[in-house]
C-alpha cells in the first residue's frame, strides 16, 4: 500500500521540523518511502 499525497507531505514537514521526536521521524521516513514516486519528466 502506498502512502497518499496529503500524509507524504505531512511527514516531510515532520522530518524538517527540529522539534520532532525521533519517533516520529522515523514513522514519517517510512511514510515517505511508501509514497507514489512522481514521473520524471
């Protein structure tokens, strides 16, 4: 299953907030590497 668009960019602003525990950049990373991966044009 993939992650959708909406969750992919919230765990990439969680990845980029320093205020983020370890614990949840570590959940958001394996958000991301579920997400959709967009066409190279």
């Amino acid at each position: 299953m993939t992650t959708g668009k909406k969750a992919a960019s919230k765990a990439s602003k969680e990845l980029k907030d320093k205020k983020s525990a370890k614990d949840e950049k570590t959940v958001a990373a394996s958000d991301l590497s579920q997400a959709k991966k967009k066409a190279k044009k």
